[in-house]
C-alpha cells in the first residue's frame, strides 16, 4: 500500500511537470534552456522538501494572496496566449518570448513541489533533502519526455498517419486553456477549503460556496466563447 501511495504522489509531481514541457516543446526554444529550467527546478524542490515542515500549505492556498496569484497568472497565460496565436498568424513567432509565461517557476507548481515532498514524508522515511531530490527528479524526468515528445510530435503523428504540425499557435491556444483552468481554480480552491472549514458552524455557507463555484464556470464558458468567436475573426481577416 505505501508503494502505491509513492507511486501516486509521484505520477501528480509528473503530471505538474507537463506544463512546463509542453511550453517548451511547443516554443523554438533550444536544449540548453530546458536544461537551465530543469536545474532551476530541482533546485526549488530540493529547497521545497528543506522547509516543508516550515510552511502551512493549507493556510496560504485558502488565502486572498493564493486567489490573486492564481487569477493574475490566468491573465498573463490569457493574454500570452492570445498575443502568441495573433502575431504567429500575421507572420511573426513571439514563442520564444511568451513561451517563459508558461515554463516560468510558479507559485502553483512550487506549491505542488511542497504539497508532495509533505505527502512523501508521511509515507517514506527519508531526509527532507532527500525527499525533495526525488520529486524534483521526477519532475525534471516529465520535463525532458514531455518537452521531446513536443518537438518530435509532427514526426510521431506522421507515422500515425495523422497530419498535425506543433506550432506556436498551437502553444498559444494551450496557454489560453490552462489560462481559463487557473481561472476556475482560483474560484474553485477556496471557496471549497472555506466551505469545509465552516460547515460545523455555518451550514449555510456551503451553499454560497457552490454558487460561487457555478458563477465561475459559467463565465468560464461565456469567456471561452467570446474568445472562439474572435479567434475566427481573426483568422477570416488573415486569410
């Protein structure tokens, strides 16, 4: 059983490093930067397991400051994303700048590096380093895959027989997606960890929680339209 639990633990710190590979697979960024991003990332989780018995991830994920990080990381991915796909389909390729959006260290996946070098050490008893050297080496191995497999994609679906060329647009609309997930994250995340923490004295708010979490997925999908609508324009006015 507490393999399996290792086993899970590190499948999400894999998961989270997907973000950060796809951004630079999709970017006409070189080896030697995925490599300097790899190390600034094992750094952090070495640093993350460190100090996990110092912080309180619970606290500052249900924070005000936890909801303006996440909705203002949202808007740059939203606008990074849009800039990306607008000037790829007026010529120009801006991916090796707004790609950094996407790969850059943030508060999200430094939360994550901590979240799991904690869940490690219930299960396995090793040092803090130790623990945050094999989730950022397991973090690090999901960056080089996902940023190879990225790169090489067009080649991969052409023995598939299916015709898909990896372009910066396509990192663009990636960005606008996680950008709206984030968005939905930042409403989703505390308004669920307020309505556990005040359910045995206010039943009520538990309610207002759900509201809150409807209200935002529906301006998800309004959001998400408008942005459909315009891409189209944009590509009608191109073409």
């Amino acid at each position: 059983m507490a393999a399996l639990i290792v086993i899970g633990i590190l499948s999400s710190v894999f998961i989270f490093g997907l973000k950060t590979g796809i951004g630079c697979g999709f970017s006409k960024t070189g080896w030697k930067v995925v490599f300097v991003l790899c190390l600034l990332y094992f750094v952090i989780a070495l640093v993350a397991g460190y100090f996990m018995d110092a912080i309180d991830v619970t606290s500052f994920m249900s924070s005000p400051l936890a909801s303006a990080i996440h909705i203002t990381l949202a808007l740059f991915l939203l606008a990074g994303g849009i800039v990306t796909m607008k000037k790829w389909h007026s010529g120009c390729d801006v991916s090796n700048k707004t790609f950094l959006i996407m790969v850059f260290p943030c508060p999200v996946c430094m939360a994550a590096l901590l979240v799991s070098c904690v869940a490690l050490s219930t299960v396995v008893e090793l040092d803090g380093i130790l623990i945050g050297a094999l989730v950022g080496v397991v973090f690090v191995i999901s960056i080089l895959i996902t940023t190879f497999v990225m790169k090489n994609l067009s080649k991969i679906t052409k023995k598939l027989n299916i015709n898909f060329e990896g372009t910066p647009d396509t990192l663009g609309a990636i960005m606008v997606f996680i950008g709206l997930f984030y968005l939905v994250a930042a409403i989703m995340i505390p308004a669920y960890i307020g309505a556990g923490a005040a359910a045995s004295t206010m039943p009520t708010s538990y309610g207002t929680a759900e509201l809150t979490i409807l209200a935002g997925v529906v301006l998800l999908i309004l959001f998400g339209a408008v942005l459909t609508a315009a891409a189209d324009r944009s590509r009608e006015k191109s073409a």
